[in-house]
C-alpha cells in the first residue's frame, strides 16, 4: 500500500480537514463513506494504488467529523450541505480546474450535492449508491440515528452494536456523526437529471443499502452501472470496485 502524505487545511468556517494525498498526474478526490476515514476507503483495499498507476494523483480527504478532521459537536458546524461545502472548500485550497471526482456512498452522495452546489468535475464515480440514498435519508439514517443514540437498546439491536463497536474502533465521536445526519440535504429527481457530468454508478450485486443504483443511472443524463460483487460493506474492498473506477477515469 501507498504511504499517502498527509496535510491540512481550515475549511470555509475554520474547521480542520485532512486530506491524504499520493502519486503524480491528473488529480482525482476521493471521499469516502459514513464511519470511516480517506485511507480506510481507498488506501487500504488499494483503490488508490490502482489509480496511482494509473496516472492519477489523488486527494482523499477525511470529511468533517470522520479520521484525522476535525469533529465539531456545535449544531452551527452542521449546516445543511456542510461536507459538500468542505469540498468545495478543498478544491479552492487545492487550486484544481481540471479534476475527477469519486465517492462511495456518504462520499457518493457528497459528491452529488458538491455537484449540485457548483462543483464542476470531468468525470464522477458514485459506489454504493442508489436513488433514494441521495435524494432522502429516510428510513436509513433514522435506523443510524437511532443506534448511534441508543447502541443496544436500539429499535434493532444488532444495528446498534454494530455501529456502537465501529464507532469505537474509529475513535469517532456521537455528537459528530449525528452532526452529520443533521446535515443531510434532499436532493430532487429534477436535479439529479440536470447533473450533465459523465458518471459511473458502482455498486454491490446485493447491495440495495441506499436504494436502486438501476434508478439513479436513469436519472443521470450521462450515466453509467456497473455491478461489482459484495453487498455495501464488502463492495467497498473489492478490486473489481477499484477496477471499474480505473476504467472508467482512464478512458
């Protein structure tokens, strides 16, 4: 694995963001999911040696409240739209004109309304991700909420320590990642169709986490899917994931 250099920069309200960067040429960012960090979504499964060899230089933040970033627990550090703001916040810091852009999952819905905000990537990924992932939370970040709040005593108790024991093992903070459930801002059928940027869609066989990856390549004007193996936690680690993502940038 790639010993990525890691920097930091104060986002646009002064909270501290890390990014991870490695390799020479054309920059891609990175961002990764819920509960976890840039170098345990792309570094450690090798996503980002694929790109690196390449001939991509990527940038893999950990978004605010996640990995080495700050993690506010004000509720005016969480506005709606806050993670996608910090990324146009890091492009700015960064000085890029010319850039690709990848997610999975919260990172694929960052992207998204990064995208909606003003964000002007070449190319875009979005892995694990469906329609109803970006434009509603839902069911989904209720059953987050509940367990982050209760653990065991959660609605469904396994959820619950399972994201309690994962918490833990991250170092991440609960006020943090109910901030960011507390941020998420619902996106429109009507402003998914208007995204005009190329886009690739991966997503596990079984993974129906955030909805049907089917529905929203329909709703991009320049979509395309991909269906690697796994179900969302294992999809994420899987070289074809990576693969893909190559494929698609490279061309």
């Amino acid at each position: 694995m790639t010993e990525p250099q890691t920097t930091r920069f104060q986002s646009f309200d002064g909270v501290e963001i890390a990014i991870h960067s490695a390799g020479q040429g054309r920059p891609i960012i990175l961002l990764h999911g819920f509960f976890s960090s840039g170098q345990q979504n792309w570094f450690l499964p090798g996503h980002a040696d694929r790109l690196i060899a390449a001939g991509f230089q990527v940038f893999a933040p950990d978004l605010r409240g996640h990995g080495q970033s700050g993690a506010p627990v004000e509720a005016d550090a969480w506005p709606q739209d806050v993670l996608a703001k910090d990324q146009a916040a890091l492009i700015g810091h960064l000085g890029l004109k010319d850039f690709d852009l990848v997610g999975y999952s919260l990172g694929a819905r960052t992207s998204v309304r990064a995208v909606i905000g003003g964000l002007r990537p070449s190319k875009m990924a979005l892995g694990g991700m469906g329609a109803s992932g970006v434009m509603a939370a839902g069911a989904r970040a209720a059953m987050f909420e509940d367990s982050i709040r209760n653990g065991a005593n959660a609605r469904d108790p396994r959820a619950g320590k399972f994201i309690q024991a994962l918490m833990a093992e991250m170092g991440l903070n609960p006020q943090a990642m109910l901030g960011v459930l507390a941020a998420f801002q619902e996106t429109t059928a009507a402003e998914i169709q208007a995204i005009r940027t190329p886009t690739l869609v991966v997503c596990g066989e079984t993974d129906r986490d955030n909805g049907s990856p089917h529905e929203l390549v329909e709703l991009l004007p320049q979509g395309e899917l991909v269906i690697v193996p796994g179900d969302h936690r294992a999809a994420a680690s899987t070289p074809e994931l990576g693969e893909a993502i190559v494929q698609f940038m490279a061309r």
